[in-house]
C-alpha cells in the first residue's frame, strides 16, 4: 500500500499506455460523475483468476479537507467487504491498513487472492458539497455497469388546447408530472379538486 514517504510509488508509464489500449477492447477505465449526496454506481467484475486491484481517483475543489468525498468498497462473491488502504497521519510511520477513506481523493481496494466469480465494486457520493463531481475509475479486470442511482428532478405541466372559456362554465384538461433528467423512481401527482382557477 502506499505511504508518506513514496506515496504511491513511481509511475509504470509503459503499463499506464498498455491499459489505456486494453481498454479499447475490454472495459477497464470508466469515467462518470455525480450531482448529489447519496448517489452511488455499482460495476461487476467477474474473477475466476489473478489479483484485483481497483482504483477511484476525482479531482476535488479546493479546500482545506475533501470539498466532495466519494468511497469506494468492492463486495466478494460470499459478501465480504473489501475497503481501500488508508493511512494513520498521527502514526506516519505505520504501515497502511484499509478501511473508509475520509481524507484522499485516491483510493485502491486491492485483493492479491480474490475469490472465484462475480464481485460487486460500489461507488459512494458520500459528500456533494459542490456539483458536479466528476470521477475515474480503474480496474485490472473488465468493468460492467449492473446499477447508477441518481436523483431526479419533476416538472409539473399540463396538456391542454387553448380555448376561450365562458363565465361559470367548466371544462376539461389534464395535468401531470414528468422527470426531467436523473432517476425519478415511481411517483404519483394529485390535483386538488378544491383548488379553483381564476
């Protein structure tokens, strides 16, 4: 894992350009963003052999600690949680453990003997505090999407023609409300029957 003295070591420039070919073939770089707390993406990766080794980098805004905090968690086929390495600051010289990842804004779960089959990686929107959070993530095994969580927004509108309408008279229309971008999830609207229109 890393430390304070090397942090994450040098740069594989030849490996970093294998990968970004690779990719062109397999999904191993995916690159996504989120607007709010509390939104999450879920990738699978499938794993019969070989270790894994998945990294979450975003560029923070600027501030004194992380303005927006994403985690990441990869999930073993039996259920297991796998958290990134972290790093005691009031213990420097302490060999990095892994657990959640509050100060970073690059963070690796790595597994030298994953178990066989399908793993789940997660990536929380733990802290939006400005939108929008752009992230990367980087895997040594093929990335698929199985979920994106996401707010939505509703807008209410109605459906009519326009027509000039008598004094004490009546007529029909209808009025909704539609998602305008982001998940929405099943909702329902009331009109208020006692609500009069001038």
């Amino acid at each position: 894992g890393p430390d304070y003295s090397y942090g994450w070591g040098k740069i594989n420039a030849t490996k970093a350009v294998d990968l970004i070919y690779e990719d062109e073939n397999t999904n191993l770089i995916v690159e996504d963003e989120f607007k709010y707390t509390k939104e999450y993406d879920l990738y699978n990766i499938s794993i019969s052999s070989g270790q894994l080794k998945v990294t979450l980098v975003w560029g923070d805004y600027q501030g004194a600690s992380l303005v927006n905090n994403l985690d990441l968690v990869a999930d073993s086929p039996s259920g297991i949680k796998y958290y990134p390495w972290v790093l005691n600051p009031n213990s420097p010289a302490t060999s990095a453990t892994t657990g959640v990842d509050n100060s970073n804004n690059i963070e690796q779960v790595y597994v030298s003997s994953p178990e066989a089959g399908t793993w789940q990686i997660k990536i929380n929107a733990t802290l939006i505090s400005q939108k929008n959070q752009t992230y990367s993530l980087v895997s040594n095994k093929e990335l698929v999407l199985s979920e994106k969580y996401r707010f939505g927004r509703l807008e209410p509108y109605t459906i009519t023609t326009s027509k000039d309408v008598p004094q004490n008279s009546t007529f029909n229309f209808s009025a909704g409300i539609r998602c305008v971008w982001g998940d929405c999830g099943n909702v329902s609207a009331l009109l208020d029957p006692e609500t009069e229109l001038a």
